[in-house]
C-alpha cells in the first residue's frame, strides 16, 4: 500500500522543544460511574496512588494527595459526565504499595495481564506471536508519542525486550516514522542490545499512524492467524512504570496547540486535570472565538467547552479556528475513493464497514463536502 | 458539527486556475499560429489577428456569466465574486474556445456556448461532457451553415507537406490552440501536478486510439497518414484536457482504464466516418457511459 497522502502539519514546526510539566494542578477530577464502588467519603484526605473508585478488576487512583471535596460535572471523553473533585494539598503524600515482586520481569503472562490491567496501564490483547509497537503518532499535527521515545528511549526498550520473553512473542516491530530523525539515530545507536527488536521505519503518510493500518503494513496476512499484539509505545512505558516503579498510571503526555495558540506544547500532565486549568496557566488563545478539537483535526472530535478533563484516551488537545470554506457540488475527482486507505467510496457507502474514520476523504475532498465522521462518534 | 477541521488547499478556484496556467502556452501557441502568423504574412487585418485571443476570453467570459446566472437562481446564499468560479464552466469555456476552428463566426461560438452551458448546469445530471457536446454542435452548426475545416486562411491558401516536427511544433491542422503537440506535453506535465488531474486517462486513450490507427494505416496501406492522423485535428489535445474533465468522466482506477478505452476505440470508429469529430464525439460516447463503468468497478469491488 503507497496511496498515503501528505498532510499540511505546520503546527509542528511550532511545537515546543521541551516536554512541558504541568503536575501540580489545584484540583483534581476522576470520571465517575453509578456502577463504581466509592473508596471514599465526603471530605475525606486521600493518599496520591491510592484507589479512589472501584470497578470489578479496574481501579481508579487519586493522581494526587488532597482532600475529597464532592461532585461536579465535567465533559469527560466528550461527553457530561459527573466527576469526583479532589483538592491538591501539593504534599504528593504516597500511600503504600500494593507489593509486586522484586524482580519486575519475572513474572508469568498471566500476571503481567492482572498487573497491567488493574494499575490502569493496558486493557487489550495480549495474546500473539507478533508484537507491534507502534511510536507513530496517530496524527500529523501530534507529538505525544515521538516526545514519549525521545524522553524515555531506554525504558521503553527495556519493557519492550521483557515482554517480548513474557509474551513468547517470536517477532517483534517497533515502528517509528523515517522523518522523526532524532528518534530514528537514538534507536539505532540503540538496537545492538536488543536484538529481538526489529526497527521499522515507516514513510511519513497519513494514516499510518492508525493500528489498523500499520499492523497491515509490518505483519504478513499468513502471521496474522497467530495473533498480534499491539501496544504504542504510550503502552509500553505505562507497563514499565507499573512493573518497574509499582505506581499506577497517574500522568500522561498530550499535545497541546492549534492556531489561535501562540505556541504548540507536548505537555505532561495528571489524569483529571481540567482542560480550562492548563489553558489558562500555560497558553494564551488569540482569539474569544474558538472551536475545542480532541485527539486531532483529522480524526478527531469537538467539544463545547474547555470544562473537560483528562482522561487516558485523550492524545492532543487544539484550539482552533476552523476552516469554513463553503461545501460545494462534487467535481467527481474520485480522490476520496482513490486515497482511502481502506479502498472504501464514501459518496456511494461502499466498503464502508471497513472506514477507520481516518478523515481523510474530508481531507482531501477539493469540494469541501463533508463525506464522513460526525460529532464525537 | 463534524469531525472536519483541517482542509486540503485545493479547491475548485485553484484547480481550475492551474489548468488554465496549463493551457496559457496553448493559447500564446495557438495566437501566434492563428493570428500572428497571418497578421505578418498580410492574411488577415489586426483586429482579426487577435480573434484567437478573442475566442477564450469570451469562453471565459460566459462561463463566468452562466455561473453568475446560475447562483441567482439557485444557489442564492453564494456572493456574486463566490459565484464566479464557483464551477468550472469558465474553464469550459476556454476549452471550447481551444478546440473549435479559427473560422468560427464568434457571434455563434458565443451564443452557443452561453446557451449549451447554460443549460448544462440546470439539465445535465448524469454529466455528460458539456464540452464535448458544445463543440460537437459548434462544428455540426458551421459545416451546415457555411462549410466546415480546421485550416486557416494560411493553411488554405498553401499546400502543405508535413512531417513528423512539424506536427510538434504546432504546424498541422486542428483547433485553435490544439496543434501545437511538444507544448502539450509540457502542459501535460503541469496538469500531473494538479491532485485531481486523471492523468491515466491521456494516457491510456491516446494508446488506444494510436494503437488502432497503426493498425488500420498499416492493413490499408497508408502508413505514411499514421502521424496526420493521430497528431492533426485536436485529438491529442481533446484526450488530456477535454476527456480529463472530472465530472464526466470515471474515477475508480479499473473505471479510468475502460473509460478510456472507449474513447480510444470511438475516437477511431468516428475518425473513419468524419475526422473533425472524432475526438469530441469519443469523448461524449464515453462521458454518456462514466457512470456505469464506475458503478460496475464499485459493484465488483463491494463483492470481492
């Protein structure tokens, strides 16, 4: 498959060099759910990394130590949602670990599942012979995961190597772009001590950042049978921290920008923290009028207000002034057809069942028509 | 809303800009062949010296006009500088203006152009080729009223002995900027770079309709006409910029190849019976059919 298409990403020659700390935020709010059982009461003082929700093997885990002030609405992965609000004391007062052995790496399959699921680390298959790792960011106009390897290449490594010895996988691919060059000369000064790790450097089109896609690209359709297990390098360092360091997924990296920011930033910031908090402290937005983009301009989804939380699944964040050009006629260019990645028509619903809403139809339709996606799907 | 918030650069406007940039060494190649060239050599008078130029900025003109026309009727909510270009009929008209003979009278290029583009954006759903069409009739109207050939008065007035440069470097009979065939491939090569541009279709046509040609020149003895044939009368031309128009014409890869394959073969079928509208009249057969091919292509690949 070559029939990917460039994607105009000025944004990024705006972005930041270095990873911006945003971890003492004056409050705190997780995501809460009738079905989960409360570890809490009303004004209660909590540990940082204690559980502070429940839901059968999954735990919820106070990013901060602080004080338990109630309830409030939030948006939360797009849509209102009540939340949990947390005062920050700013002590970061840890609570006792859960105990996981010594040695982090030596543990069976069954375990590392347990482990990595309950501290909020992974959540899918784990099951294959083949390992993707994907360091591609997932849009043209992120930074996350490119700034995740580049921070932690050695830890990434590392739990990549011990899972490939725990998972018995027999091949593994740790796919980055060809054009991220710093990362690309870092991983291969490095690959000589992992030698079961196959580098793959992958030509700069969208949307190869897509698991589909990219699982498409590196693993043959006869291994395929054999399974495949697909983590982004986002994955692989959160299981690191877990084996390693025994804490449960508390930060995350997010790309923050747009064009009514001045400046783009990757930002390192605590699950919970509200959108509006790190706008206001750390970016100035150039304009009153504003449209909210999560997890990028591409593919991704708008949202009413900047009252939304952080949750795990958001990558980037953009404040944006959004093109407005006017729908017209189809000149029946087919360009929609011809670089979908997925061979699907959007104009006349075929192949559709396979569309990974990648927007690239939207993209690259000259007409400006809406082809497909909608509001927060 | 919607999940769009990033656009491509390309639209209508520019699109239709960059193939009129393709075109502009046509249009001067054209003007020197058609006006120019007859000015110095005492054929014609100077305002007939600048007809050529005349014809495509009155093409433009009325599409520009019909698209203005259209959007007060239709489509109300777009500005009259939105409306402009709003299609591509200005760049129809141009083509239009390319294709047809320099004796055209243009009191009736530009009524029929105005009234066959007119027509075109309220009636022609299945979008059949207006350009195609329009001219077709140009010609047929002209050969009816007072005798139709793609010669000028130069061309008319000398017998000419061709050979294949002279073919290239614009020489031989055809539209008013279709002969000139080495500026054709460089245009080519500009409209390659337009995202939207269906360059497999030139290609592939052009293969057909010379594949066929060498073929018949050769069983009757004439191969000696192979080049006249496939260079003379706007063929090449017709096959990148009029066959190439996006509306009517295929758009799935397999629908591209056969499209042009049809226009290969009826540009040949209809070169038999009368050369002048070969092209235009393959074209329109194949423009009639786009649809069906692509649902066809569509069909089979929604099986597979």
């Amino acid at each position: 498959m070559t029939k990917y298409v460039k994607i105009n990403k000025d944004m990024n020659k705006r972005i930041n060099k270095q990873i911006k700390e945003y971890l003492s935020p004056d409050y705190i709010y997780l995501p809460y759910n009738n079905k989960d059982s409360l570890n809490v009461k009303g004004k209660e003082e909590i540990y940082k990394n204690s559980i502070v929700l429940a839901n059968k093997n999954k735990f919820v885990y106070s990013p901060v130590s602080g004080t338990v002030m109630g309830l409030c609405d939030n948006i939360v992965d797009g849509k209102n949602q009540k939340t949990i609000v947390i005062e920050n004391n700013f002590k970061e007062n840890v609570s006792k670990s859960s105990g996981i052995k010594k040695d982090p790496y030596n543990i069976s399959k069954n375990d590392l599942i347990k482990i990595v699921k309950s501290y909020g680390a992974f959540d899918e298959n784990l099951n294959g012979k083949t390992l993707v790792i994907n360091g591609i960011d997932n849009e043209p106009n992120e930074a996350t995961f490119s700034y995740l390897i580049e921070e932690h290449t050695d830890q990434i490594l590392e739990v990549v190597d011990a899972l490939i010895n725990i998972l018995d996988i027999h091949k593994c691919f740790f796919a980055i772009k060809d054009s991220d060059s710093n990362n690309v000369i870092t991983l291969l000064n490095q690959m000589g001590t992992y030698p079961n790790i196959e580098l793959k450097l992958m030509k700069d089109y969208y949307p190869i950042g897509n698991k589909d896609i990219l699982i498409k690209e590196l693993v043959l359709n006869s291994k395929m049978d054999d399974g495949v297990v697909y983590l982004t390098v986002e994955d692989a360092f959160n299981i690191y921290n877990v084996l390693k360091r025994k804490t449960p997924i508390t930060e995350k990296l997010v790309t923050i920008g747009g064009n009514l920011l001045t400046k783009s930033k990757v930002v390192k910031v605590k699950i919970g923290t509200r959108i509006a908090d790190i706008v206001a402290d750390e970016f100035k937005i150039k304009k009153d009028e504003y449209h909210i983009i999560i997890n990028g301009l591409l593919s991704g989804y708008e949202i009413d207000s900047l009252n939304a939380i952080i949750t795990p699944n958001i990558r980037s964040i953009f404040i944006e002034e959004v093109n407005t050009e006017k729908p017209v006629k189809c000149i029946n260019c087919g360009l929609c057809h011809i670089n979908c990645p997925v061979s699907a028509d959007p104009r006349y619903g075929i192949n559709m069942n396979k569309c990974i809403k990648c927007g690239l139809c939207n993209y690259i339709c000259p007409s400006k028509i809406h082809l497909v996606g909608d509001k927060h799907e | 809303m919607n999940n769009v918030y990033i656009r491509s650069k390309d639209n209508l406007k520019n699109i239709m800009f960059k193939t009129i940039l393709a075109l502009i060494p046509l249009i001067l190649a054209g003007f020197y062949k058609n006006g120019i060239k007859l000015y110095i050599n005492d054929y014609v008078s100077f305002y007939a010296m600048l007809k050529p130029l005349i014809f495509d900025l009155l093409g433009f003109i009325i599409g520009i006009i019909v698209n203005i026309i259209y959007s007060s009727i239709i489509k109300k909510d777009l500005s009259i500088k939105e409306s402009c270009f709003s299609s591509f009929h200005p760049l129809y008209g141009i083509l239009i203006a390319s294709i047809i003979s320099i004796n055209t009278r243009i009191w009736l290029f530009s009524l029929v152009t105005f009234i066959f583009l007119l027509i075109s954006k309220f009636i022609n759903k299945n979008n059949i080729n207006i350009i195609a069409l329009t001219s077709l009739s140009l010609i047929f109207i002209t050969k009816f009223i007072y005798g139709f050939t793609f010669l000028n008065v130069y061309e008319q007035s000398n017998t000419l002995n061709l050979v294949a440069l002279d073919y290239l470097i614009g020489r031989g009979s055809g539209g008013i900027n279709t002969s000139h065939v080495l500026l054709l491939a460089f245009s080519l090569i500009i409209l390659c770079n337009i995202r939207t541009f269906k360059k497999e279709i030139p290609i592939y046509s052009s293969a057909t309709y010379s594949l066929c040609m060498i073929v018949y020149c050769t069983l009757t003895n004439q191969i000696g006409f192979i080049l006249d044939n496939i260079f003379a009368n706007g063929i090449l031309f017709s096959f990148v910029f009029v066959a190439t128009d996006s509306l009517s014409s295929s758009y799935t890869n397999k629908g591209k190849i056969i499209y042009s394959i049809i226009i290969g073969i009826a540009t040949f079928g209809l070169f038999l019976v009368y050369p002048p509208l070969s092209a235009m009249g393959g074209i329109l057969i194949a423009s009639i059919c786009h649809k069906t091919i692509d649902n066809l292509v569509l069909k089979n690949m929604a099986k597979k």
